[in-house]
C-alpha cells in the first residue's frame, strides 16, 4: 500500500474531518443481547512482544471461506471483546449480525457470548465513545477503568470516526504511545490498532498520510491492526480504488475529471446476487458489500488473535 506522495491537502482533509466528526454520534443499533461475563477469565491468547510478527488485517483478508472452522470456534471459545466505536465503527457489528443471519449460528456474537457465541462487548466503555471522543486521550483512560473491573476481557479494539482526517503527526504518535502503554501495562490483553475511514481527499490528501504513519508503526514493532481505510479501497474483486478520491461511502471518480461520479459498491451489488454473493445489512454512511467486506475482515482478526496462522 506504500505509493508515492506528491502534495499534502492538509486544508481539505482537515475540513473532510471536521465534517466526518460531526456526523459520528454514538450508535443505538440493536445488538444480540445476553448477559455480561463476570467470572474468571477463559485461556487468553498469547501476549503480543516486540518481536512478534505483525497481524495486519485488510483487503486481503476478507476470504471468509478461508478462515478454517476450528479457528473460528476457538475464537468463539476463548476472545473476550471489547470494542469502542460510534457510527464508522458500526459497520463491523451491524455486519457482523448480518454475517451471522448468512451464514449461520457459527459467527453469532453477543455480550458475554452466552450459547456458544462470540463474547463481544458493542460499546461498553463510560467516559469516551471512540478515539477522538470526547477528545483524543479520555479512551486510554476509559479502557483502563473497564479493564480494572473486566479481568476476563483479552482483547480491546477502538475504532476512529473522522478524526484521522483532521489529526497531525503529533496528534497520532500520541495514539499510538497511548496504545503501546496500555499494552506494557495489561500484557495479556490484545490491543487492536485501527485507521481511519476514508473521506475522499485521495492518495496526497492528510488522512492517507496520517493512515500510513499508523500501517508502519504496526508493521515495523509487530503490532495488531485493523486497517479499516484499506478495506474500502478495494471492492470484493480486488479492484483498487484509493487513486480515484474515494470517500466512506464508495463513492469514486471514474473518469478522472475530479468528481466522484460512481460507487463501486452499489455497482458491484448491481452485479452480484444478494444473498448468495453479499448480504443486506446497516452499513452506517457507507453500502452494504462494505460492512460485509468489513464483518468478514472482523473474524479473519478474531481467528489470527485466537492463534491461527492466516
């Protein structure tokens, strides 16, 4: 994913951010009820080092018919989730549920993963509703509160909505100091790292600058990432759309001319058959195909933290 970049938008990205926050409040979807998980905590997958190689889940790993079965049930039997997010973040439980109507019981989730299912925090955390609010710091200091009273938890995600677009260098290397003191402080807990949804300002733009700063660091001191903006580069075809300014709802110029004049997700539904090749389900400011694609990835990183290969 490393291309060549030529100028830096930094005014537009900041107001393509300033406009994605605004529209991210904290989602009131419906998610699989059950109770919350109280009691000692199950197996916990093996701690992340320095030296470990880094699990890095995008475009090409939403192959869920390569996910072999026994990794999803043994991610089912020993993850404990937590998960932070507002209205981008959604796309992964709402397509998760969708995934789970598809393909059957063998991908259920729900808080405390009662009847064999996923346990799955959706927004539990007080104090903070994903990366950048109420501002930038208070989820480091709401997953150590949650962390305290849910020892069973061994794994932690927080997705962005927007505010990568409008961030600096400064702004990220604090995020990711954050990320890394919480993993020094709780070794046994899995941090999963995330970008930031894409907003149209392309290749040159602020957000794929700041985006890449995310992708090395993870790459370069074996981190877990979620690479949330690179999924929506590409349709489930593998046909790469981040050089024709894509923004969060697939949206792209086809022509060249600087206007988004197409989505590659609607056209690529229009293609296929629902129900057999994608699903219907919310996709918060976004295409069904995408929280698809984006449910799919979920599970690849769910089967590599509970120890597959991939």
């Amino acid at each position: 994913m490393n291309r060549s970049l030529t100028r830096t938008w930094l005014a537009i990205a900041t107001l393509a951010g300033l406009a994605a926050a605004a529209a991210c409040g904290r989602t009131d979807e419906s998610t699989p009820a059950g109770p919350t998980a109280t009691g000692p905590a199950a197996p916990t997958p093996p701690p992340m080092t320095s030296g470990t190689r880094a699990i890095l889940v995008d475009h090409t790993t939403t192959a869920l018919a390569q996910i072999p079965a026994q990794w999803v049930e043994r991610a089912r039997a020993t993850l404990h989730i937590a998960y932070g997010h507002t209205s981008h973040g959604s796309q992964l439980t709402t397509g998760m549920t969708g995934l789970a109507a598809f393909k059957g019981p063998a991908y259920a989730w729900r808080a405390g993963g009662a009847g064999g299912a996923l346990d799955l925090r959706d927004t539990p955390f007080s104090g903070a509703s994903d990366l950048g609010n109420p501002d930038r710091a208070a989820w480091a200091a709401a997953t150590r509160t949650y962390l305290a009273a849910q020892p069973a938890v061994n794994v932690v995600i927080w997705s962005w909505c927007g505010q990568v677009s409008s961030a600096t260098p400064a702004d990220i290397d604090a995020y990711l100091s954050a990320m890394s003191a919480l993993e020094q402080e709780f070794p046994n807990v899995r941090f999963v790292y995330m970008t930031g949804h894409l907003d149209g300002t392309g290749l040159a733009g602020n957000l794929h600058l700041r985006n890449e700063q995310i992708r090395q660091h993870c790459q370069s001191r074996g981190k877990v990432l979620y690479d949330f903006a690179d999924i929506e580069t590409y349709d489930p075809d593998g046909v790469y759309y981040g050089d024709r300014i894509p923004n969060d709802a697939c949206d792209y110029d086809s022509n060249g001319d600087g206007r988004r004049d197409r989505n590659w997700a609607v056209d690529w539904q229009g293609r296929h058959t629902v129900g057999v090749d994608w699903f219907q389900c919310p996709a918060a400011h976004s295409q069904p195909v995408n929280a698809n694609m984006k449910a799919y990835a979920a599970w690849w990183l769910f089967a590599r933290l509970a120890g597959w290969e991939g």
